[in-house]
C-alpha cells in the first residue's frame, strides 16, 4: 500500500539531513500542490541527550521519544518503525536532500546505480555531507526497498550562473575539473519561488539566514549569483564557518601551525564564523542575549554578521541594477528582528528598511522539505 487513502495519491516521505539532526515530512497530493501528512526531526544525533518527534500540520505532538541515537541511519530506522505503527501506508517515494552533486549532478535525478557512483565519486566535492548522504540513501533503500529514491540537490537552482559568476580566477584547468562556484541554499531558494510566483519582480536578492547562510541574486526568476562557493563553507561568515577568507590566511595555516587538510576543515568549518569571536557561541538566540547585556564579543560577532549580509547585498544591488524585493528566511532570517534591522538600517539608500510598508522587504518562511516533495511527485509521474 503506497497510497493516501483520503486522495488515492502516492505518498512521498522527505528527508532533510543536517550535521546532527534528521528532518523528514510525509506528503500527499492535494488540489494543485502537495499536502503535509506529519513532519518531525531528530535531534541530537550521536549524542546522549537525542530525540525523535513527529507532529501533526497543525503542530499537535504525535510521538515523542527521548533516546539515543547513534546515527541518520538509526534516526531512520526508527522513524520507519514509528510509522509503520502510526499505521501509515509505505511511501512510494522517497526524497533525499543532497547537498552537493558535484560537476556532473547539476539537476535533481532519480537515483540510479550510475547516479549514486557519480555521488560517491563527487565526495571530495563535500566530504562533510556526502558520505552521510550516501549512508542515509543506502539505509532508506533497504528499509523502503520497493520505493523510488530520488535526490534532489542544492546546487541545481544555481545551474544558471553566467561564467563570470561561476567560474573562479584560476587556471582553466581548474576549472575544467569541477573547481567552480556551485551555490547552494538551492532548494530552500526554490521554495521561495514557488510562494511568489507570479508576484516575484525583476531584480530579486534572497537572503538564507541560519547556522549556514547564503543570499543569491535573481534577474526575471533567475540566479545570476550567489554567496558561497565551491562549498557551503564560502560566503559570508556562519555560525561555524569562516566563510570567505584571505588565502593566504590558509597558508599561514598551512606553513607555520602546520595543520593538515583534515584539521583546516575542523577549523574553518566547525570552530570559526560567529563561534570564532565568540568563544565557542554559534547560537544566535544565545548571541543575542549576551549583547543585549553589553558582551563586547557577541556584539562583534553581531556585527560583523550583519554587515557582511547587508555588504552582499549592496554588491548585489550594484549587479543587478537595483533591487525590488529583499527576502528574508531561514531560522535567523525568519525570527530574528534584531539581525533584520542591523542589515537593512544601511539599505535605507536603496529604499529598504526591515520595516518596510511597501513589501520591498519580506519574510518568507521557507519550505524545503514541500519543495522536494514537489520534485518528486513530478519525477514519478514522468516516470
């Protein structure tokens, strides 16, 4: 049984990994869009404080499990088990956020035996997310064997980029090899187009606040630019990550403290950006806290967070002509008022201000897991 039994539609289970915590929605068809069953997460993966819940469209708690879990592959284990008691029906499809594709997957495919080598021989693209990527695949193939799988990837929306947005000043043959900028936040931006629809104008920025952050530059629906780079390490500075760096500053690294590649990735991906000013603090609630009582490092991390967002903005502007609409999302994008502000309070040149009455500037919520659900409806229907 694959099937609603409400709409007679195939079920669609979502899969959003993050480091430490496995998002998912199960999804019907209805009407002209998809229609939300139940979503959930589990948090704190690998640690012993770990969680499993599942909730209702409306928010209502309809399981909440406090245990250990030891993996993705765990949290999926277990989520399969929970539904299959909820006495849901199997999903007949299966979608899997895959941050990076590499050169070779810049669309959202169904998986294949050829399309999961060209995943794992893409690892070196992102080894901090294909590796679990595969892993959770691999597992959801075996629990869900007579689903399809499908990956849809974060890269794709920024297949568009012009060469002199996507291509890095190296030597061709850099280039050549997949060492190009590939943006990513891919999915979540999406999402955003599909809420604005018809109403999206000309010149576009979308801002992705969170622990990773990215903006993209929109002409006429489509991305002409974008923050992060090769990697999600790129960009502006993150909760962990450094984002954009000197690169001498990794050469430094490199000569005089001697730190290897492994110990660099540790580094810039998992100790710098806003923990980096701030002794280890990447949560923004927390940051936010600590500067409202006069803490001088929080206050800095503030800073420069806020203005590395609002001086992308500034180039995108200068790029694009002009801005129409500036779109907030994402956890800090969405809720925290105090970065808003701190970005647009020096917009006010272009006719943005985080109170804008004209809806110049917006906040969407961004609806990841709906839009991957969508990509996959489409792609079993094509069959």
């Amino acid at each position: 049984m694959h099937t609603d039994e409400q709409t007679g539609e195939a079920l669609i289970l979502v899969l959003n990994s993050g480091s430490s915590s496995l998002k998912f929605g199960l999804f019907t068809h209805s009407g002209d869009d998809e229609s939300l069953l139940l979503e959930g997460s589990a948090e704190g993966i690998g640690r012993a404080d770990g969680s499993l819940r599942i909730r209702s469209p409306d928010g209502r708690s309809l399981v909440q499990q406090e245990h250990v879990l030891e993996s993705q592959t765990d949290a999926l284990q277990k989520l399969a088990d929970v539904l299959a008691g909820q006495k849901y029906a199997r999903p007949a499809a299966v979608g899997h956020r895959v941050v990076h594709g590499g050169p070779h997957l810049r669309s959202h495919r169904r998986l294949s035996a050829e399309v999961r080598q060209q995943l794992q021989d893409a690892v070196h693209f992102a080894p901090l997310h294909i590796p679990p990527a595969l892993a959770l695949i691999d597992e959801a193939s075996s629990i869900f064997g007579d689903a399809q799988q499908f990956a849809c990837f974060d890269t794709a929306f920024h297949a568009t980029l012009p060469p002199r947005a996507s291509q890095l000043p190296l030597p061709r043959r850099y280039v050549d090899a997949g060492v190009i900028r590939y943006g990513f936040h891919g999915l979540s931006y999406e999402s955003l187009m599909t809420r604005l629809g018809a109403s999206l104008p000309p010149h576009a920025v979308f801002a992705h606040l969170g622990n990773g952050s990215s903006l993209c530059a929109l002409r006429d629906g489509i991305s002409v630019d974008t923050s992060m780079g090769m990697t999600p390490t790129g960009g502006v500075p993150m909760g962990t990550r450094s984002g954009d760096l000197d690169p001498g500053v990794l050469l430094y690294l490199m000569r005089v403290e001697k730190l290897n590649a492994d110990a660099l990735e540790t580094l810039l991906n998992r100790q710098s950006g806003l923990a980096g000013f701030a002794d280890g603090e990447s949560d923004m609630q927390a940051l936010e806290k600590r500067a409202a009582a006069g803490d001088a490092d929080a206050l800095l991390a503030l800073d420069v967070f806020a203005i590395a967002v609002r001086k992308t903005i500034g180039a995108y502007a200068a790029l694009l002509g002009g801005i129409d609409l500036l779109v907030f999302t994402g956890g800090i994008g969405e809720h925290s008022d105090e970065i808003r502000k701190r970005v647009c309070g020096g917009l006010s040149f272009l006719g943005l201000s985080a109170g804008d009455s004209a809806g110049r500037v917006r906040v969407i919520h961004t609806e990841e897991e709906k839009q991957i659900a969508r990509h996959c409806r489409r792609m079993l229907r094509e069959g």
